[in-house]
C-alpha cells in the first residue's frame, strides 16, 4: 500500500512511519504519537460591485393592482468570480481566496490573497461565516474551514494571476451560478440574506 502523505488519509505515522491501526484521531503504537485531523483554515472573498453601506436604491412605485407579469428584478449588488486555472475542480467559478499560511488570521489572508489573486488592495467588511467543507489534492482529501468576508475594491484595475484564474466576472449575488464549492454556495445564500437580497 502506497502511503498516502501525511494528512487525514495517511496511513502511517508521520513521526515514525509505523502504519497505524486506524484512522485519525488515533495513537501510533509505534511511538505513542497522538494523531488528529483538524479542518485546515482558509479564506474566501466576497468582493462586491458596491458599498454594502450605501443606501439602496429607491424601490419603484407602491405595488397597485396585481400585475400577472413578473416584475423585473432589481438589480442588487453583484459580487466577483474567478474561473479557477488550476485543480480542484478546474474551470469552475469561484471567489477570490485561499489558504491561511502557518499563524496568520484570516482577515489578513484575505487582504493578502485580493494582492496576490487580483493585484488589488481591498477593503474588508463584515464576515459572513465559516463553514467546514472538503478539499481534495495531492491525493488527499482535507477538511477546510472557509471563513467568507465581504469586500470592496479600492481600485478597479484588477490583474488576475494567471496561475490561479484564467478569467473574472459578476454575478447577481441574489442569483448566482453552481459555485466550485459547496460551502461557497452557502456563503453567497448568507451574504445575500444579510444583505437583504
Ligand atoms: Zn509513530
């Protein structure tokens, strides 16, 4: 059996390469090395097209009688998706955002990553939630906790790093497309919902 690195699914310890007895959270019998699994923290962005702050716009005229057509929807904020370049999930819209490094916080990964990804500072608003979710690489599957803060660009020449996303684009976000992660989706129903939309 071909071990398999040293996250969830290793099959041996990563202390003394004894295979262990079973899945973390376990003890190596080899060494008495205490192994656990710890969903690994990221950040995601959730870049708006506008101040969340700023008054909305003016809803049109009182309804009257009821209108069989469906009004049109007004436009609410939309927020900023990327084509991902790279696997997982390669060619899938998503935000902006990546793994915390060592000991940093997340709001400061998410400053960082706006650098990094977009080539812009950001300003950071509120932040929407963390959310456990999956991510497979290196032939792992690793459990992540996405933590998701609302941003504005504080300018709008973004430059994409053509290693992390071929492509960028708005959506709706009362109304956004399957995202490359389900915990993304969740974030952008919360987000919209915060913002009343
Ligand atoms: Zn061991």
């Amino acid at each position: 059996m071909t071990p398999r690195g040293y996250g969830p699914s290793a099959s041996f310890c990563p202390r003394c390469a004894t295979p262990l007895s079973a899945p973390a959270p376990t003890t190596c019998t080899g060494c008495g090395y205490q192994l656990f699994v710890n969903a690994r923290p990221t950040v995601g962005l959730i870049v708006l097209d506008r101040d969340p702050a700023a008054p909305p716009a003016q809803p049109s005229e009182p309804a009257q009688a009821p209108d069989p057509a469906p009004a049109p929807a007004p436009a609410g904020p939309r927020f900023l998706a990327v084509r991902r370049a790279a696997e997982p999930m390669i060619g899938r819209w998503e935000m902006p955002g990546g793994f915390c490094d060592g000991w940093e916080h997340p709001a400061e990964a998410a400053v960082r990553e706006a650098r990094e990804e977009l080539g812009v500072e950001i300003t950071l608003g509120d932040f929407i939630g963390m959310y456990v979710g999956s991510y497979e690489f290196q032939d792992e599957f690793l459990p992540v906790l996405d933590n998701f803060f609302l941003a504005t660009l504080e300018a709008r020449e973004i430059v994409l790093d053509p290693a992390e996303s071929t492509e960028l684009t708005w959506f709706s976000l009362a109304d956004p497309p399957p995202l490359a992660f389900a915990t993304m989706d969740a974030a952008i129903r919360d987000a919209a919902r915060r913002l009343g939309h």
